[in-house]
C-alpha cells in the first residue's frame, strides 16, 4: 500500500485562528456542497460536514490518504483535477477549495478555466495560497540559501511561486475575481531582522521596514473567495488581524525588546553617573546642588 502524504496529518482547530484551514472555513457558507481538491485524508472536509452540514466530495491523488477519506467525507476519489470529464464523474459544486493546491498545478490557469463547468449558479472557489515573498524567504536568499523542503513555503513540489499581484492574475486570467480575502500573516520583529541582516554585513535604513510593511512580507499564505467575473463583489479585507501563538509570542518578545533597550539605557546612564562621581565626588556633588537649584527655581 501507498504511503501517506506529509499533508496527512495535517488537522482542524476549531478554536484556531489565523492559519489557512481556519481562514477558509470562515468562507464556506453551512449546508453548501464542496469539492476539496487535493483533500488528502479528508481532514478538513470532515471538519466542514461536522462543524457546517456541509456535503464534502473530496478528490486527490494519494491512493493512501483517499482510501482514509473515505471514512471521513461523502465521497472521496483518487482523481487529478486536471483530467477531462471530472465534471461528469463528480455532478456541480457550491464551493471548490483549493486548499494549498494551486502551486502544485502545471497550468494553474486552464484547471481554474475549468472549473467554471464544476460550480452552480452563484458557486465559488475558496482558496489558500502561499506567498512566496514572506520575509523568511527573502532573509534566506538574502543569505544565499534557497533550500526546498517536505512541507511549507519552499515544499519541494511546488511549481509555481506567487505574491500578490500574480494571485489576483491566474484568478483574473481565469475569470475570476477576487471577492474577499483573509490571508495568514507571520511577522517578525524588527530587531531580529536588525540582528539577522547585521550578520549579513547590513544596516537597515527605516524605509526598508516600510518597504516590507507596503509589500506583504508578513503575510504567510493569501487566503480568501473568488467568485465567477461579473458576478456581485464584496470589499476585500484587510490584512488579518487574528494572530497565530506564535505571531503574539513574537510581538510580545519584540516589546520585550523594546523595553530592555530603553532600560539599559537608563542603566547606563545610571553606570555614567557613578563613574563621574567616583572620578571627583566634589565636582558631582557640586553638579547635583546646581540641578536641584534649578529644579526648585
């Protein structure tokens, strides 16, 4: 029997927030009936049948992951999304995830052109992406190191690389638009990018923060809803707000830093001080009447 696929483990969190599972969830209306492309072993769908009424019909490649599928959706299928016919096999869908799927493809664009036979009147696709522009890429190629791995932003399938604008491209290439999004953010704090790119021989002016803030760097995956072109577009979202664990852990320690800075910069006055009036205890005390002197005055 095949193995599993390293996206076999991969599980739902109710409670989670700010991670591409939950994200989507948010966009999936109850009751609707979905197709999970790439499902692996249903866990996400088995989240949407229980948490939402949904009808989930997954499909994927993985002999292993769907024969576990099977326990877990409506239907599941050892299918690729890019034969012809699915559509006769598989009926109509409210929603088409592509969870994490799309930059796997060959050709994303003819799959996505597609998939308009797959949705009903009013159907849409969910998505999750990852973004290929997140800070931990660029530090890495900043360093010289572009190295692949089993999972993840560089998960060595990947065929294709996207930020921002190539997103809203392959969706508007497909006939799609873009209805709103809550994509995951990972931040970092910037005296840990202070400290990486001084390793590196660099010292960063205060615009190369701004220009990481106005270029997404701190978005993980985009995330969101896109709907067949001229149907009724909703106003996209900001950047997400919630924040994984591990993202307050990071801001949290970024204040922590902060605040030690300015705390050894009292100390060191405080240390200055001292050594003054080590020096000439006459001189320093003299000092001090004056600043009382004019304190008082």
């Amino acid at each position: 029997m095949a193995a599993l696929s390293p996206y076999a483990t991969h599980s739902f969190v109710a409670e989670s927030t700010n991670n591409s599972w939950s994200n989507m969830f948010r966009f999936i209306p109850d009751g609707s009936r979905v197709l999970d492309v790439g499902c692996s072993t249903g866990n996400f769908g088995s989240a949407l049948q229980e948490l939402k009424g949904c009808t989930v019909v997954g499909v994927d490649i993985n002999d292993a992951d769907i024969e576990e599928a099977r326990s877990r959706l409506t239907e599941a299928h050892v299918l690729d999304i890019r034969d012809e016919g699915v559509g006769d096999v598989l009926g109509r869908f409210d929603v088409v995830v592509f969870g994490d799927v799309i930059e796997h493809l060959p050709d994303p664009r003819s799959v996505l052109q597609a998939v308009h036979g797959l949705l009903t009147p009013g159907g849409a696709i969910v998505y999750s992406i990852p973004h290929m522009g997140h800070i931990s890429v660029r530090m890495d190629l900043m360093d010289g190191r572009f190295g692949y791995t089993e999972i993840g932003l560089l998960d060595k399938t990947h065929l294709h690389f996207y930020d921002r604008q190539e997103v809203y491209s392959v969706f508007e290439d497909s006939g799609f638009v873009i209805a709103d999004e809550l994509p995951t953010v990972a931040s970092y704090p910037e005296k840990w990018l202070t400290t990486r790119l001084a390793s590196m021989g660099l010292s960063p002016l205060p615009q190369y923060f701004a220009m990481l803030a106005s270029t997404d760097a701190h978005v993980f995956q985009y995330v969101g809803i896109a709907l067949p072109a001229g149907e009724y577009v909703t106003e996209p979202h900001v950047i997400a707000n919630e924040m994984m664990p591990q993202d307050e852990i990071l801001l949290k320690s970024n204040e922590l830093i902060v605040e030690n800075e300015r705390l050894e910069a009292q100390l060191r006055d405080l240390y200055a001080r001292i050594a003054r009036i080590r020096r000439n205890p006459l001189a320093a005390v003299a000092f001090e009447a004056r600043r009382r002197l004019r304190r008082n005055r």
